[in-house]
C-alpha cells in the first residue's frame, strides 16, 4: 500500500476513533471499533471472496458483464498450454490468436491479472500479435486478447453500495509542440512517474523530432495514472455523467460488488463500454495529481470504513 494511501486511513482512524495496527510488515492494516475487526491488504475487506475474485480476472469480468446484457469491452481467453494443459494444446492458441487477428486486425493483448497497465500491448501486425503472445505466456497462466477500440475519452467511477461517489476522466499523456524543442525536452518538463510503463512508453516514440508549433504528441495509447495520464473530476451536468453512472452501476451490480472503481470507456462513435472493474479501489496518484484530490480520496474512504463499521 502506497505511503500516501497509508496516511488517508491513519487520519481517518483517528478522526472516526477506529484503532489501526500494521501487520506482516505492512501489507496487513488491522482494523478495530467496538468490537469488530476488519483487514485491509490494498483490497479493504468489504466485497464477497467471490465477487472480487472475478473482478481480478478480465475474462471473469467479461463473462460474467456479457451475461447480463451489459455493454463490455470483447475479451477472448487464451490459456497458457503449459500450465493448463487440461484447457487448451499449444497449436489451439495460435489459431485462436490468427482468428481473433483476421477479425479485427488491430489488437490488444494483456495479461488476465494485471494492473497499472503493465504488460498491455497494442498490436498492428499479426507477427506483433504473436510475440506479445509469446512474451506473455512466458509469465501468465492465462491472457486476454481485445478489439483495438478507439477509444475518446476514459473515465473511472467509485462505487459503493449500488451508488456512484465520484467519476473522474483520464487524458493520455502528451506535449505540445513549440517548433523548437524536442520531444524529449518537452517531456522533461512533465514531470512524468518514473518507471516501467512511462519508460516503455517513451522507448516507442522519436524523442529528437522536434514538433510544429502545437502540434500534439502523445506519449502513450493508454489512459493509466501510473504511465503519465492526467486526471479530472467532471461533474453531474457533464454531458455523459448519468450514462456512466448508469452502465457503472449495472457493472457493479452485475458482479455483486459493494466497493469497487469501474473503467468505461467511451468510443469516437460515442458508445460506453466497461473497461474493466476493480476491487482495489487504488488512490494514491488520483490524490496527489488532481485539486483537492486527498479530501476527496478521505471522502470516498471514510464512507467505505463507515459501511464496514456500521
């Protein structure tokens, strides 16, 4: 659990006289108030065993969402022939990872648990398609192959109780040209994240061509906090506020969820589709990048803590 995070949850056991101790050198948050004992590992201890469990897994998530009717992001399963042996024999998956190229020729491959946007490739070209295949069944029992959707804007909703507590949208990281600097200098003055995505990123991009004046690059295809995205709370006279709220909380009923962020997407068609959802309900770089971003986070806590303690 992020520094920042840890803070959030210190201040608010203070402020709602709710003893906290750290466990298992602080992976654990033990939580107490009036006789009631809760846990905290990054995952606060509020959703079904169940329930968050398929939301770990994009396929799940996919299954269960396109079950009843809810608009979701397309995932194909691909299991790894070495461990799963009992579900799929080796030349199975490259037939299914041809087909699925042959069908949409734009494709995205991700590991099934994953996160932060570690591992998620973008692929043009069905040699592309193969090796992220191959590179990602060397670390995963199982992977996702998507659609490409073009994708205009990507939002993220917190959901407690059948209820939507803030919508935020992301922007992908970019810089805009002056005619004079590289890329690579007007980068430096973003102030990125170090670390594996925003680097991958930037190892994709000619960071000596030097763009016309606002001319827009963007350094990344994704939409992830982590690999440099911005963030914005958008309010309820937003033009698509009450369609998100409503496909997120179709979404979160769907998997019987009570605390969970949900990932929709909307396409330069102006459709929604949920993205993914999550039951690590993660704010460590949303309250420290956007105004008022830790009372906002304290908020949205606070009332997770009062459902778990009430």
């Amino acid at each position: 659990m992020k520094k920042e995070t840890i803070e959030i949850l210190q201040e608010l056991c203070q402020e709602m006289d709710i003893k906290i101790e750290s466990l298992s050198y602080g992976w654990i948050f033990k939580l107490s108030k009036s006789g009631k004992i809760a846990y905290i590992t990054g995952n606060f201890d509020i959703n079904k065993a169940a329930s968050s469990k398929i939301a770990c897994d994009k396929y799940a998530t996919y299954e269960v969402l396109k079950s009843q009717n809810i608009p979701i992001i397309k995932h194909t399963m691909v299991f790894n022939p070495i461990d799963r042996k009992d579900y799929i024999k080796e030349d199975e998956v490259w037939n299914i990872v041809r087909k699925e190229f042959e069908n949409e020729k734009r494709i995205v491959v991700k590991p099934n648990f994953g996160f932060e946007g570690k591992g998620v490739f973008f692929c043009n070209t069905l040699k592309e398609t193969e090796e992220a295949v191959k590179y990602l069944l060397k670390k995963n029992s199982s992977i996702s192959i998507c659609p490409f959707y073009d994708v205009k804007k990507e939002y993220r909703a917190f959901y407690l109780n059948g209820e939507i507590l803030l919508i935020y949208e992301k922007e992908k990281p970019y810089v805009l040209g002056n005619g004079k600097y590289n890329v690579k200098t007007l980068v430096e003055r973003l102030n990125l994240p170090d670390n594996d995505v925003v680097r991958e990123n930037l190892s994709k991009i000619d960071l000596n061509y030097i763009p016309k004046e606002n001319e827009k690059i963007e350094l990344s295809w994704k939409y992830n906090l982590y690999g440099g995205a911005t963030a914005k709370v958008i309010n309820r006279d937003d033009t698509y506020y009450s369609k998100i709220e409503k496909l997120a909380i179709e979404g979160g009923k769907a998997l019987d969820m009570t605390f969970a962020t949900i990932d929709i997407i909307n396409t330069k068609n102006n459709e929604l589709y949920v993205l993914e959802i999550n039951s690590g309900v993660a704010t460590s770089i949303f309250s420290e990048i956007v105004e008022n971003g830790k009372e906002l986070t304290k908020g949205i806590y606070k009332k997770a803590l009062i459902t778990i303690f009430e």
